[in-house]
C-alpha cells in the first residue's frame, strides 16, 4: 500500500536565498514600524488656552461666553476651564481666595494664552498677579471701560460690555418725551457696583431725574417693585440682573408683576425678559467669539498691542406680550 502522506510534496520550498531575503526584509521592516512611531510621537501638542470664568455654568450670560469661546477654539488650542463662582460673593477677602486659586489653576497648566470674562477675574486675577506679566491675556465682559482697573496693560486686548441703556432710553423718550423719570433696580456686587456707577452717569448725561435701588433678596424687590410702581414720579423701571439673589421664585413673581404691573419696565439682559416688558439686549457669544478669535491672532504669533480694544456691537430688540400690554400705545408700533 501506498503511503499518500509519505509521497505527498510541499507545495513550495524555501531555499536559502528566498530565506535570507525574508531576513532581510524582516531587519528593514521592523525599523521602519519604530521609525514611524518615533514620528508620532514628536507631532507637535497644540497650545493651551486657559480660560478663567467669574461665574458658573447655569448662569445664562456665562453660558454664553463659554459656549461661543469654545466652538471658537476648538482645534486650535487645548482649553482648560475654572469657574471662579463669585455671582453671590461680596466678601473681599472671599473673592481675593477664590482669585489664587484661579492663579493656581493657571500656573499649573504653563498655558500659551489666558481668556478671563467679566469684572472679578479681570479684577481679583488680572490685575492683582498678571499686570504686565510675558503671559498674554484676553478679556471680555468688563463693564463700559476698562479704566477702572487700569487697563489696557501691556499683556492685555479685550471686549468692553457696553449696555445699550443710553438707546433704549431715547427711543422710549422718542416716543413719549416727557415720561422720562427712571427707576434703577439690580443687586450687590463687583459688576452691579459698576452698572450703578454707569447709570449715574448716563442720567447726567441725558440730564433726566432719576433713582436707584440696589436689592438683597426677592422679598426685597418684590417690596421695592410694589413701591415703583405706585410712585407717581417714576416713569419707567429699568430692572438690570436678579442672578446675584440667592433665591428667585420665578411664578410667584411672575404673578406678583401681573399684579402691580402700571408702568413700562425694560432691561438689557435676555435672562431678565419675563419680567419685563421691553428688552434692548447683549448677546454673551459675542463677547465669547471675539475673545476666542482674538486669542487665536495672538497664538498664530499677532503682538498683543496690536489688537485694538472693543465696543460689543450686537444688540437684540425684545418684547414681552405677557406684560406689554398696558403699554403699546407708548412704544413704536413697528417694533411689536
């Protein structure tokens, strides 16, 4: 009997030349493989922006910086964020702690570039450790000027939040000239200290009479709201920003407005919309895309001395017809 499997042949043989080119081959490719590795490895990492934010997420205005700040710098940097929550902190001292640990934040990530939004990290950051620092910064949402902190420094460019008050008021008064007595009613703080010193100066500018109100709590302003509404010298309430009070019963409010609610109210923040009756309003990802993009500028190797120091531009006309009712025939009917 015939062995089959003793008989049967290879299908190939390996000589000693195909077997030293395999060898061969085998010497070159693997060091190719390491080669390309090698190269991998030295890619350049992409810059890091470090942006320090003065309040938390959840707060409509921060919100939209970050969200616009973000969408910008994507694939340009790494960002690295810290929230310095400081809306409802008035302490001094508090706010000067919470500032170092935002240095902090910042040393620990040696970033190329820094973004810091509103007054407290322009303030307790800023300019108490980075006044004329090498590391370049960017700002945005300082309230209408910079002066107060010294800026611009030789590190610095940014975006001035300037409110639309001053255009909102004269189109009212275009409409009704001689209802011009305006009531000012926001909170505590770095950034409503600033609102208030502002609308100071802008009713000595219009030269209009005036009055202003800084509120602790909702049952404060639900007080204080009563009050101005049934005041006989006031004419219009301008109600700036409630997110510094601790607690905010948004229907109860709401109610509460239905009730006592005689004379026009406006504001220029989108937040405070349902509770007034007219809005000229900011748009945070204005200030967010600008920063953003001007960072980039000073990344891809633009001086910052050569970016010029901004005005935001962009303003949204917006009525409420939950409360505007009472008043429409003293606003322009092409606006509702």
């Amino acid at each position: 009997m015939l062995n089959l499997l003793s008989s049967k042949k290879p299908l190939f043989t390996l000589n000693s030349l195909m077997f030293a080119s395999l060898i061969r081959f085998s010497l070159i490719f693997v060091p190719q493989t390491s080669q390309a590795k090698q190269a991998l490895s030295k890619k350049p990492k992409p810059p890091i922006c470090v942006y320090i934010a003065s309040y938390a997420p959840g707060y409509s205005w921060q919100d939209g910086i970050e969200q616009a700040l973000t969408k910008t710098l994507k694939n340009h940097c790494q960002l690295k964020t810290f929230f310095m929550n400081s809306k409802k902190v008035f302490d001094k001292q508090a706010l000067q702690k919470i500032g170092l640990h935002a240095v902090d934040f910042i040393e620990s990530h040696s970033p190329d570039i820094v973004i810091v939004s509103d007054d407290n990290a322009v303030k307790y950051v800023l300019k108490e450790h980075f006044h004329n620092s090498q590391l370049p910064f960017v700002y945005c949402g300082v309230n209408n000027s910079g002066i107060p902190y010294g800026l611009p420094y030789k590190n610095t460019t940014g975006m001035i939040e300037k409110n639309p008050t001053e255009a909102l008021l004269k189109l009212l008064f275009s409409i009704n000239p001689i209802k011009t007595h305006v009531a000012f009613m926001t909170t505590s703080g770095t950034s409503a200290n600033r609102d208030i010193h502002e609308f100071h100066q802008l009713v000595d500018k219009l030269g209009i009479a005036s009055s202003a109100f800084q509120i602790h709590d909702e049952q404060e302003w639900r007080v204080l709201y009563k009050q101005l509404q049934e005041d006989p010298k006031v004419d219009i309430i301008l109600f700036s920003n409630r997110i510094a009070l601790k607690t905010w019963d948004h229907y109860k409010n709401i109610e509460w407005i239905k009730q006592h609610n005689n004379k026009i109210s406006i504001t220029t923040q989108d937040w405070m919309m349902p509770y007034v009756a007219v809005g000229m309003n900011k748009i945070p990802g204005e200030q967010g895309h600008w920063a953003g993009a001007a960072a980039i500028e000073i990344l891809n190797g633009t001086p910052v001395s050569q970016i010029s120091i901004v005005p935001n531009q962009k303003f949204q006309l917006w009525i409420n017809h939950l409360i505007d009712n009472l008043f429409k025939e003293q606003l322009l009917e092409n606006i509702f």
